[in-house]
C-alpha cells in the first residue's frame, strides 16, 4: 500500500480563519480561499465573515495578500458571501469558487485570467425545478467529469422536507449554468465529495449528520455511481469505518486514493484533529478504507465538545509542484475563543510506496 511522508509545513493565513479551498492553476500558481471572521464589522453570525482569496507563486511557502474580496457587487447582491471548499480550475482556464450567502444559497463566482478580475457573485442551480435553492449550502470540489460535466457538490433541508439531500448541480457549459441536480444521497446526510475514478467508476463519500456532538462524531457513508454521477447507490457505511466530518477526496499522480477529513476519533474526550484515510484498491472493483489514519494535526476543541462544535478540518488538496501534495486545513474558528489556534496551514507530502 501506496504511504505519504510529511516533508514540510507553511501557514496561509492567520487571524480567525477557516473553511479553506486550494486549487492549483495550470501556470502553477496556488490559489487559496476562505473565510475570515471580521469583529470589526460590528455584526453576528455568518454576517460578521468576510471570503478572500490569496496567492502562492511559490509552491505554497509564501502567500500574497488578498487578490479579492468575496463580496456582493452589484445592487441586489448579498453582502456577505462565505467560500467553502470546492475552487478549481477547469481544462478551458475558468477558475470556479464556491461561496454561500447567509444563511443558505448557492452562489459561483468566476475568472477567466488566472484570477486578476473575477466575474459574479451568480447564483447557482436557482432554476431548478424541485430545487429548494434557498436551502443549498456548497460543499465539494468541483470537479469536470470524463464526459465534460461540470458537477458542483451542494447539500441542504429543502423546506417542508424533514430530512437532508446532499447532491450535485450540474453543468453542461463549464460551469456557466447549472441545469440539472442529481441526488447522491437523502436522510441524515450533509456534505458529499466525489470524484471519478481511472476505471470510470464515481465515489462519494457523504457526512454522517447523526453525531451527539455535532459535526462529525459518526461514520461516513460512501455511494457509487457507474453513469458519471447521475444516478447513485444506496448510500452505505464505508467499509472500514471513517469517523468524522469535511470529506476531501484526492487522487494522486500513482493513482492512490486519499480521504481528508476533520478527524474526530477522541471528540468526546475534546481531542479533534485532521486525519487522511488511503483507499486500499482490491483491483476488482471495490476494497476498503484503512481506519487508522495518518494524522495530520491534532489539538482540543476550544469550546465544549459535548454538546456543542469540534473544531479543525476541513482539508483540501493540491499538488505544491510535481511531487509535493499540500494539504490545507484549518485549527479552529476565532470565535471559539482561543487566540492561538485559528490559523489555516498546510502540510506536504510525498508519495511512497
């Protein structure tokens, strides 16, 4: 089984920071996004955060400032719009980022120079019908699928329903518009991420929303898809059982599949961390999960864990260069109170065999 030697360390950004997103751009440059709490703007909740996007024409050990706000730009606009993971590049150069508008709602904003100028905030999937718009919170990387479908992972309580839907809008034009919606899974489900797989196949691996301490104590399900995602399995615990929450799927230039999350083994005893989990293929079309992951970074909850919020996670993947595979996450929200751990870094890896 394929391993991965940690090899170095940056941090991206400080100051009450969290949700981050990293994408690398086909002139090697890193984009990093996120959200940042700002107390100065004198507001609560999701309204007192503010996205911004940073830089790294160096592999990820320096970051420049912002290179944009992620905010309302036009009258009618929401003035608060809050990234998660999800940013990528497609083939043709367009640059998607994912954000929401408190306190739920789609929403995409797009470059096509690298990330100079940036066109939106535009809502997405606002049109579809049997699509409660108003309920969907983005979560997932965006991913061009084999076929050129453009998939934008979403989940959300649609209103009148008493359960979650955790799926995907769909595109047929880069990402332009997003006409379709395909359900992954529905009932006690939040965030999903999917990703094709060399044989064709899809897996998603989908948050567990049954947790006695929120966000995480409970194992992911995972789904397959053999039609390029419009159509999906029943939803299962994946074999060998992966406690936590934020799925970030990856694979690597060896083929070897990896499941980032916010760890939470040891939550009821206030420990939370970031975790990996490696896919262990048996070549024949299925295999399992290793349960004991590589720890990326382990700390305590700032706030009571029991009822309440771990904190941390919230991984995503890049290649740094042709070697190097970063992986971001963040340690905490500022709000919980602990001033020495609300920053966003990064851990390199290589692959071994």
């Amino acid at each position: 089984m394929a391993g991965l030697r940690r090899v170095g360390r940056t941090i991206i950004a400080t100051g009450g920071v969290s949700t981050p997103g990293l994408a690398r751009l086909e002139n090697g440059d890193l984009l990093a996004s996120y959200r940042r709490f700002r107390p100065d703007l004198g507001r609560d909740g999701f309204n007192a955060w503010r996205g911004e996007v940073l830089r790294s024409t160096d592999g990820g050990r320096t970051w420049s400032g912002p290179i944009v706000e992620v905010v309302g730009k036009r009258p009618g606009d929401p003035d608060t719009l809050v990234p998660y993971y999800g940013m990528t590049q497609l083939p043709d150069g367009a640059i998607l980022l994912p954000a929401m508008a408190p306190p739920r709602g789609a929403y995409m904003m797009r470059s096509t120079d690298g990330g100079k100028t940036w066109d939106g905030p535009d809502p997405a999937g606002q049109d579809i019908d049997g699509v409660d718009w108003s309920a969907l919170a983005p979560y997932g990387k965006i991913r061009m699928l084999s076929d050129g479908v453009v998939i934008f992972p979403v989940c959300g309580q649609f209103r009148g329903s008493s359960h979650h839907v955790s799926g995907h809008l769909r595109s047929y034009d880069g990402g332009r518009t997003w006409t379709e919606f395909a359900v992954v899974a529905s009932g006690h489900v939040f965030y999903n991420d999917a990703i094709e797989l060399p044989d064709g196949r899809m897996i998603a691996i989908i948050a567990n929303d049954v947790s006695p301490a929120g966000h995480g104590m409970a194992p992911f399900y995972w789904a397959e898809s053999h039609d390029l995602g419009r159509t999906w399995s029943e939803p299962d615990f994946t074999t060998g059982a992966i406690y936590g929450n934020s799925p970030a799927l990856f694979l690597t230039k060896n083929g070897t599949l990896l499941c980032g999350y916010r760890w939470t083994g040891d939550v009821d005893q206030g420990y939370v961390g970031v975790g990996i989990s490696v896919f262990q293929d048996d070549g024949a079309g299925a295999g399992s999960w290793n349960s004991s992951p590589i720890m990326v970074w382990l700390g305590r909850g700032v706030r009571p864990t029991y009822p309440g919020r771990s904190f941390s996670g919230y991984p995503a993947f890049a290649y740094a260069d042709d070697e190097r595979i970063l992986c971001a996450y963040f340690m905490s929200w500022m709000g919980g109170g602990d001033s020495t751990t609300q920053d966003i870094e990064g851990v390199y890896f290589v692959e071994e065999d």
